[in-house]
C-alpha cells in the first residue's frame, strides 16, 4: 500500500513549507496597527544590506521609464532608488507605514517571478543607494592616507 503524504509534508518537500525562501521582492510589516521601524534594503548577492529609519522620510518620486518603473524615496540627506515593475504597490505600503524591506532579485530570481506570478507582480531588478555604503564608510573611517588608518574622532 503506498504511503500517503499530507499537505504539509508536500509543502516543504516542494520548498514552500514554513522558513522557504519565496523570493519575494518585499517585506511589509503584517499587524494593521503597527508601523516600520526602518526600511532594509537588501542587495541581491546578499552579502550587503543597509537601513533607512522611516523617521527620516521626506517623500517619493515614482516615474515610468517605459520598459521599468523608478522609485525614488528620499530619507534626510540620503536615497534610495528602487527599479522593476509594478512599484504601485510599494506606494500603498509606503503610505500605510507598512514596508519593512526591498530586495533587490537577480535576473533569473526576477524572470520566475514574472512567470509564476500571472498579471502583473511586483519585480524590483535594481536598487542603488545615494550616497553609496562605501563614501560613507571612508567619511567614517578618514583619509585612506591617514598613518595610523584609526577611526576618526568627531568633533562635538
């Protein structure tokens, strides 16, 4: 007699069961009447990722490049700029103080996505940060040809 599989043992033997990585392009906060603490954005080879407190958002632009969508959120004196497809739906977190995290997908992440998604998903390609995690890191750290390469004191 053969053995019959539940639907949970199915879920995690095709990978979609609790803690499977769905891919997903973002992460909004899941309780109505909480808010994001930061927004983090993570890199696609996943070995970089950076935080953007909401309390330092000053607003959004989101223009149609034609074949993508640009999103551009302003946090105090730095940016973030998000590219892909259907970022509409970004916006409504974004005004709900729901969106906790972007991720940027590879190009083979984002084509199944596409195609597992019928009708029109949210697919983020591109994400850039202005200034760049490095200019800030050398403002911390000082001059490359500081003699002792210490970090720099800050004036108070």
């Amino acid at each position: 007699m053969p053995e019959k599989k539940g639907r949970f043992i199915d879920k995690i033997l095709d990978g979609k069961g609790p803690g499977a990585d769905d891919g997903g392009s973002f992460t909004s906060e899941r309780q109505h009447t909480a808010q994001a603490f930061n927004l983090h954005v993570e890199r696609k080879d996943g070995r970089s990722a950076e935080g953007f407190p909401w309390s330092h958002y000053a607003g959004y632009r989101w223009t149609d490049e034609g074949s993508f969508e640009r999103l551009v959120v302003i946090f105090g004196a730095r940016a973030v700029e998000i590219e892909g497809n259907n970022l509409g739906l970004l916006i409504n977190e974004i005004r709900e103080g729901q969106l906790n995290g972007v991720r940027e997908l590879a190009s083979e992440q984002a084509q199944l996505q596409r195609r597992a998604n019928e009708g029109n998903p949210l697919v983020i390609t591109g994400v850039k940060t202005y200034p760049e995690f490095e200019d800030i890191l050398k403002e911390i750290k000082g001059d490359d040809e500081h003699e002792t390469r210490h970090t720099r004191r800050f004036e108070r």
